[in-house]
C-alpha cells in the first residue's frame, strides 16, 4: 500500500507569526538551505506534488532537485486560505477593524467572504478536492510528498469541522519542513 506524506514549505521572506503571507512571498536563504538538507532524508516516494503558491512550489523544486524524487504535480487546490488581499502581510494587530469583526462571525457563516477572501465553504470544497485527486494520484503513482501550507495540511488531515479550522490549526504546530506520514 502507498503511503503519503506531508510537508509543510519552508521558511519563507517576510515570515511573521499571526500574518497571511501574500502568494508570492518566496522562500529566505534559511528555508532554501533547510529544504536542501530536508531533501536527504525524505521517506522514499515515487514522486513530489506541490501547491502553486510560490513558498511552496520552490520548496518543492529544491527536494526534488536534491532527493531524486520527480516534482510530478502542481496542484492548485493544495494552496493556502485565500486570505483578503487586504490582509495580506499586516501583523494582527493592523488588521482593517471589520476585518477582525467578520473573524469572529465566519465560523457562524461559513459561506461568508470578506474581501475577495476565500470563504470556509469554498475552502472546506477545495480540501475534499484536494483529498480526492491525491487518493487518485497515490493509487496511479504510488508514495507521494505533498508540499502545502500549514492550515491547508492541517484540514487535509482533520477529522474537525472546516468552520473550526483556523481555531484548530492555532494549537496545531506545524514547523517548517515537518514531514508527517498520513
């Protein structure tokens, strides 16, 4: 039986603790040289998939460079939440005031957007997806590494609902370049 694998990408340019990196923060010199060094003990796979975001697509990029592994697949729907540009790179503590209001309503309103946010229906939708097409791909290729985002790897694997999982992912600790076996 294949198995699957996730990673979390690696530390990334402008990394801050609470703050919704824009999609195309790219990976700093210290996430480039840990993924190199990731890259030597990875599990055996027969291939690399990746999110799209640009994080995690050069993470991606450098274990297969370094592993042998093949980089099979870009995935789209392995992206992180699609936070409110409005959002995006602001510390906590600058976020808009409605901003902070909408947080409190979305788990009471999963279809609710703020901005042009992605809502927690359309990310719950996107996770089944997700879930689907690497059942598929698993079974076709056989192991596989999943390169992803800290909350989206944390709803790949929960058995919670969506509407708690920004709640969830808080306590759940997902260091760069974790790989944790599904």
């Amino acid at each position: 039986m294949a198995d699957l694998y996730l990673m979390r990408h690696g530390h990334y340019v402008g990394h801050r603790p609470g703050y919704h990196a824009p999609d195309d923060a790219e990976l700093s010199p210290r996430g480039r040289r840990e993924a190199v060094v990731a890259a030597r003990v990875l599990p055996p796979v027969a291939a690399i998939v990746s999110s799209p975001l640009l994080r995690a697509l050069q993470t991606a990029e450098l274990l297969a460079e370094h592993s042998g592994f093949p980089l099979l697949e870009v995935i789209p729907d392995l992206r992180e939440w699609r936070s409110p540009t409005a959002v995006q790179g602001l510390p906590p503590d600058e976020f808009p005031e409605d901003y902070a209001q909408w947080r409190v309503r979305r788990t009471l309103a999963p279809t609710s957007r703020y901005g042009n946010g992605e809502s927690l229906q359309e990310l719950s939708e996107r996770a089944a997806c997700a879930r689907a097409q690497l059942s598929t791909l698993v079974d076709r290729e056989g192991s596989l590494l999943v390169v992803s985002h800290k909350l989206f790897l944390s709803l790949l694997t929960s058995t919670e609902p969506t509407s708690t999982a920004f709640s969830t992912t808080a306590r759940n600790r997902w260091p760069f370049l974790e790989v944790r076996r599904c």
